[in-house]
DNA sequence: CGTCTATTTGAATGTACTCAAAAGCGGTGG
DNA sequence: CCACCGCTTTTGAGTACATTCAAATAGACG
C-alpha cells in the first residue's frame, strides 16, 4: 500500500526507511468519491495529495464558466495547486475526483516540518516544483506548435492511461479543443489502421 | 542606472542599500547586438539576466526547425531558462536578443552564494520560480480556452510595450498563430475603431 | 426501466492555414 | 543620394480544420 508512495518518492530522493515512516506520521488517507472537490478557487491550498488509486484533475473556470482543464492525475502522481500550496496565496484553480479516489495528503504546516527535520526533502520540494513548471513550459509549446490531432496522438503514446480512464470531455479540455472534435479526430485515426504515429 | 534593477528587487522583498550593493558585486553587466544569443540549447543555463534596457525572447526549436516563442522579456524583466538555471540540468530553451541589450547578469554559483549571505535572497529565488510558474500555467488556461484575437488584445491590454517594440513574426508565434493571421487579426481590430475590448 | 450524461454524427459556418505575390522598411554599397 | 537586397508585413484566393447547433445513439446509475 504505502510501498507506491514510498517508491514514488525514492525516484526523486534518497529516503531511509525511518525517514519515510517518520514522514508517513504527518500524512493523512482519505478516499474522496466522483465530483468531490479536493481544492477549490478562492481558497489557499492547504495539502498535496498524492494518488494512491483513482483520478483527478485540476481546471480554470472562464468568464462563461467553462472548464479548462490543466493536468489531470492519476495513480502514482502529485497534485495539489503547488503555487498556492508554497506560496499560500489563494487558489485560482479547482481540484475535482474523476472516479473515487483513495489520496495520501500532506498539509502545508506538515510538509514544512519534513523539510526541516528530513535532509533531503528540502530538495523533494524543489524537484515537485520544477517538475510542474517543465512540464507546463512543455505544453505551452505543444499547444501552439502541434495540430490537435498530433497533440492527441501524443497523449496516447505518452500516457495511454489517461485514454483509459478519463472521459473525452475531460480530455479535450485538457487539448484545448471541444468533445465533438476530438470524437472526429478519433474516429479518424481508427481509420487509419491505429497508425499511432505522425499522420 | 543600478536604480531599475534595485527597485524590481524590492517588489518583491526587502533590502538594505547594503545588501543590494553587496548583490552588484556578484553580478556583471553585458550588453548583446541583435540576433546575439543569450542560452543556447543543450547548455546549461549559467546565468539569469536583468533587462536593463532592449529585449530578448526565449523559444524551442520544433522538429521541422520552427520557432516556438515562450516568453519575451524587456526592460524591467528577469529571463533565463529557471527550470536549467536551478536544476543546472540540460536546457532546451534558446534564448535570443531582439534588439540591442543590456543585460545584469549573475551566475548560478554566485546566486547561491547570495543566497547564503542574504537573508530574504532565498525568499527572492522562490517568487522568481513562482512567478514564472504561475505565468506559464496561465498561458495554458488562456491558449486552450481563447480565440487568437482575443489573445491579441489581451496582450495589447497587459504588455503594450510588446507590441511597440517586438515584430510581428515575434508575437505571432508567442500568441500560437502565423504572422499572416496576426496581420489579418490587426486589420479587423483597427476597422472597428480600435475598441480594444472584447468583440 | 427511465433518467442523465457522454459520445457520436450531420450540416453549415467560421477561423486559421497554405501558397503565392506584392508592398513596405531598413540597411549597405556604389 | 539612389539602387538594391533582405527581411517583415500585408493582401489575395483557395483549402483544411475546428466550431456551432442540433439530433441521435450509447452508457452509466439509480
């Protein structure tokens, strides 16, 4: 159970065995069901949650109020609204479950108190923030150098999970393109004999 | 002269006279022609600049060899490739000078040693990654969610000094469209008596 | 089974794109 | 000072693609 985390976190840090359970004692479990809400806008987010199994994402809301979504997470990953989360500024972001959730979440005063009594969790802190600006950095420039089509053919390949698991609506947000297309942009690569690759 | 890059510090956090002074001794002044190149990709990013006066643009190089803009800083604004600069991993960010540059620069080891000897520099480094993060995240929501000419004008709207001084090819790509579509988008805006608000 | 939501499909529209060429602008050298 | 060159910006015509509105189908859940 908690091997997932603690094997999620080897990959970005040394961690003894003692130091990961002393960090597991600042963490909380909690399961959250479909179309709950982990963070809403207006408020500071207070923890980050890593997901143990089931889905969320996070999204904007426009003018319109229309979602936009931003990253979607499931199995083995982060999320949280990391600039509120350090900064403690209030969140422009809304966090919702996708299907029922188990989360392992660490407060904000927590994650404070692991960095000053664990050495190399200053620098977990670090990685997790600059693994979420490269990764933004890299989907401003897929988002306006690739076609729509190249940007769902790249999803595929790169994390085929979330195919599997998230509704179209929610994946064609996360492209930047309305359900109906992204329902004809499928149907056309069938087609195409499951080519998975550049047209 | 050194008054410009004093008071973009001191927005975001406190500093004595003496500790700026002691912060000018690490840096160097540079000044870059035209065309110059500030990052190259495959390096690392040693050094994150001050814009004293002129611009640079930061961008990726796509397979087919087309320019991606990701960021443009002018005067009163820090650039560099953060994600390389802090991590001093690989960049694969280029970053290019508009016009004629002058640029405070600081190197990476000096940074940290700023760090060291000033207080609040470790508070400056955070709101630098921040700033930058929140930024990016930002241009996601508004890539995937608003129409090009929307785009356009919000930029007249937040940066009119990009649009004075930067080309067109320049802010053509940065807004994810071609520099014939940016002209036609121009035209259209300026027949409607140049009501630079929503449609 | 019925309701609600997600996905698919159709037809018409709109927007950005490509290819191509012309016009504008800045700088260099004769 | 003018002619020429290279680069940027504009304009035109035709095309490709995503969008809208609308409706039908399919799935999920109580």
């Amino acid at each position: 159970m908690n091997q997932k985390i603690y094997q999620n976190i080897l990959k970005k840090i040394a961690l003894t065995k003692t130091e990961f359970e002393h960090f597991l004692t600042f963490t909380k479990t909690v399961v959250l069901d479909k179309n709950e809400h982990f963070l809403n806008e207006g408020k500071v987010a207070n923890y980050i949650a890593f997901v143990v199994s089931g889905g969320l994402y996070s999204y904007t809301l426009d003018e319109k109020g229309k979602k936009n979504v931003l990253q979607i997470a499931l199995e083995n990953y982060w999320i949280s609204d990391l600039y509120s989360f350090f900064s403690q500024e209030i969140s422009k972001l809304n966090i919702e479950v996708i299907t029922k959730t188990e989360l392992i979440i660490i407060s904000k005063d927590n994650f404070d108190k692991c960095c000053d009594t664990i050495p190399a969790f200053d620098r977990f802190q670090r990685l997790l923030f600059q693994n979420a600006y490269v990764n933004t950095l890299q989907r401003v420039a897929e988002l306006n150098s690739k076609s729509a089509p190249q940007r769902y053919l790249d999803l595929v390949n790169k994390h085929p999970e979330i195919i599997q698991q998230v509704p179209q609506l929610l994946i064609a947000s996360y492209l930047g393109i309305k359900p109906q297309s992204l329902s004809r942009i499928r149907k056309k690569i069938c087609t195409k004999n499951s080519k998975a690759t550049i047209n």
